[in-house]
C-alpha cells in the first residue's frame, strides 16, 4: 500500500474534540468547549427550509448558490459596510459553512510549497487547511497584555514578504476576541498591495461585536473590489445556523468563476433548502442578529464577572466574539489542565494548545449559553475543583 502524503499522515487532530472526547457521553459534564450558542435556529428561518421541502426543492443548484441569495448577501454586505455599497452578487459564492469557504479561498491561492502567514492563536482549521494544501505555513503570534491579545502590526508587516502568497487573518478572532483597528487594517492592505500578497480575512464573527457599531471594523470597509481580498462569512454564529452548513466568500468579481468551479469539485453546491433558510434569515436579521448580541453581551459580562470574583482568577472581556479566554495561574499545560476538568470537575472548556503554540495553558469557555444559569453552575464547578486539595497543578 502507497503511503498517505506526509501533510496528511502529519495532521493532528483537534486538541479540542481531544479534550471533548475524553468527556462525550457523560451527562454531568457541563460544555462550553465548541463554538456555538445552545438556541436553536429562530422559527422562522427552520419554517423557510421546511416549505422549501415540501415544495420538492430537492435538486443541485448553481455552483455559486441561488442568484436570489447571491443577491441578498450582496445586498447585506452593502448594507453593513456602506462603502460596499455597490457590491453586487458577481462577487458572491455561497458555501458550505464557512469552514467551505476558508477552504476554497485556499485552494484558490495556495499550492504546495507556497507561504502562507498565519496569525495566531487561531481557530485550529485556519493552521490545518493550508498545511492539507501542502503549503508552508508560518505563525505570527499576537501578544497577550493584562489578558487580552494584541498585535504589534509593524512586527507583523516585516513579516509579510514579496514571497508570502497568502496572509490569513481571523478578527474577531475565535479563540481570544482580539479585533483589527481600521488603522492596522489599513496598514495591513496598503503594505500587501505592495507585496502582492493575497489577504484572506476570516471575518464570521463580525457581528458578535460589543463595541459601537453594528459590526466589527471590516477590510471591505476599506478594500477596493479588484484587491486581493477574499473575506469569508458564515451565517453559523450570527443567525443560530450552525447544523445548517452554509457560508459564504466576497472575492473580486475576477475569481468568482474560478471559486465556481472549485465548488464543483468540492461540494458543487450548497444544498438548496438551507439556502432558502439563509434567504429568511437575512430577511429578519434585524430580529434574530441585534437580540443575540445583546444576550451575548450579557452572558459575557456575566462570566467574566463570576470568573474575577474567584481568587486568583483573572479574566477580561473582549470586544468580540463568543469566548472568554483566559488563564489559570500555576497551569502551563492547558490540555492536561482542560482533561482534569472534564473528569474531575464535570466542566467541559477548550485547551490554549489548540490554537497555536503561544498560548499553552490557556482556556476557551464558549459563552454563548441562553441560560445564564449554565455559566453560573461552570464557575461554581471552578471555584470548587480549584480549592479541593487535589487540585493543584
Ligand atoms: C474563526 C472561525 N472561522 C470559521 C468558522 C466556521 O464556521 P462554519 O463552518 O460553521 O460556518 C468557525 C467556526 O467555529 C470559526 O470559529
């Protein structure tokens, strides 16, 4: 038998479904260790799917989604970054879930042996994807200060070089919520212009944003349509849609074609029910999008305000983002530490490890939890394993 290609027979399996395995199955065990909210998907976007059933809608659609959806993506995506105000559906391709999209894009862009800079702690597909590709991959690493990450974006632009092909960016980033400024947006696209380096931004959490605006500060706010940007989304985080696998890739109208046939090759099409949920999901952001953040906001204050009121503990709110991620003093080791807890603590969280080298020993709680109740009884479990005896590292 051949052997399988060295990236994959390399590839690691996610230190989170690690931790998450050793607990599956268990009912006493509390989990925040993915990330998604536990409400189901809003009435009327499952009511949409439905008829779309029922109505016999059960055939491939065009490569790059229906043009109605196309449309109505454009249309918000406009509408959320005016100065995308004329975007239209040629620049559009609809996915399967935004994990699809990041793939594409990547496919699109990276052969073997190609650059790709990645800036880390980072969600684990964003490192696997492009080694899978056989890329060579690179990690910049923001910097934690007083418990939330930084970039110190000159240090990042010496790294950014005429041979980096690809540099990947997640803001808000999943896991620590740290969020690009507009200026170091700004910086980082002037200086890949110069470069030539295709920038692939990651932006599905724009809208779990706590600070003034609708969304988090966006490279379309910037980006001209013939730059080399492609910004992937999902409708996962900020419609309830998950389970539902739909996502979608801004490119320059110059690339839609070829994301097209890519698609062909990968999925060949987003399965049509889901898009016609999508459609009624846009069509009533304002009543699923706006509410949820709001209680997001609230479940965040609320974790980190139980979290800072346990001894030793410190925890900070970042300005996005559906995670608290922070540390425990006296434990390096995030992976031995996140296994303690689901067996000796009932308590389910992400070890740092998964997310790039520098941040070992950290922890990601997820907050999204519609009863408070949940993060209330997690902290308590904390509280408790971290003054039993046996607890200490
Ligand atoms: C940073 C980031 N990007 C992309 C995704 C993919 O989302 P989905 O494939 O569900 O649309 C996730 C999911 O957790 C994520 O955290």
């Amino acid at each position: 038998m051949k052997p399988l290609r060295p990236q994959i027979a390399q590839l690691q399996s996610s230190k989170i479904r690690d931790v998450a395995n050793a607990g599956m199955g268990r009912d006493d065990v509390l989990a925040f260790w993915f990330g998604e909210s536990d409400q189901v998907t809003p009435e009327v976007v499952r009511q949409a799917a439905i008829e779309s059933m029922q109505k016999g809608e059960t055939f491939y659609t065009h490569n790059l989604g229906l043009p109605e959806l196309r449309q109505a993506i454009a249309h918000y995506t406009g509408t959320l970054h005016p100065h995308q105000a004329s975007l239209t559906h040629d620049r559009i391709s609809v996915t399967s879930g935004g994990v699809s999209a990041l793939m594409l894009a990547m496919q699109a862009i990276l052969g073997a042996g190609d650059e790709c800079l990645v800036v880390t702690p980072i969600w684990p597909n964003l490192i696997a994807q492009p080694k899978i590709l056989g890329a060579d991959v690179r990690t910049f690493s923001l910097q934690p200060v007083n418990g939330l990450w930084q970039l110190d974006v000159d240090a990042l632009l010496r790294c950014i070089t005429p041979h980096t092909r690809l540099l990947v960016l997640n803001s808000p980033n999943n896991p620590s919520g740290w969020t690009l400024t507009r200026d170091e947006q700004q910086a980082i696209l002037q200086h890949c212009r110069r470069t030539g380096t295709w920038i692939l931004a990651d932006e599905v959490y724009e809208r779990l944003y706590y600070g003034d605006a609708p969304c988090a500060p966006s490279f379309l706010d910037l980006a001209q349509p013939d730059d080399a940007l492609m910004v992937a989304h999902s409708f996962s985080k900020s419609f309830l849609m998950t389970g539902w696998r739909l996502g979608w890739l801004v490119t320059p109208a110059s690339l839609t074609d070829t994301v097209g046939k890519l698609i062909e090759f990968n999925t060949s099409c987003a399965p049509v029910f889901a898009q016609r949920a999508a459609l009624a999901a846009l069509a009533h952001t304002s009543q699923i999008t706006p509410p949820l953040v709001d209680h997001l906001r609230t479940c965040r204050d609320t974790l980190v305000r139980l979290l800072n009121d346990i001894p030793g503990v410190q925890a900070a709110a970042a300005p996005a983002g559906m995670y608290v991620f922070f540390k425990l003093p006296g434990f390096d080791d995030g992976v031995e530490l996140a296994k303690r807890l689901v067996s000796e603590a009932g308590l389910g969280l992400a070890p740092g490890e998964a997310f790039g080298d520098t941040s070992k020993g950290w922890l990601r709680w997820c907050f999204a939890s519609k009863d408070l109740g949940r993060l209330e009884e997690g902290v308590e479990r904390l509280r408790g394993w971290l003054k039993a005896p046996l607890s200490q590292p």
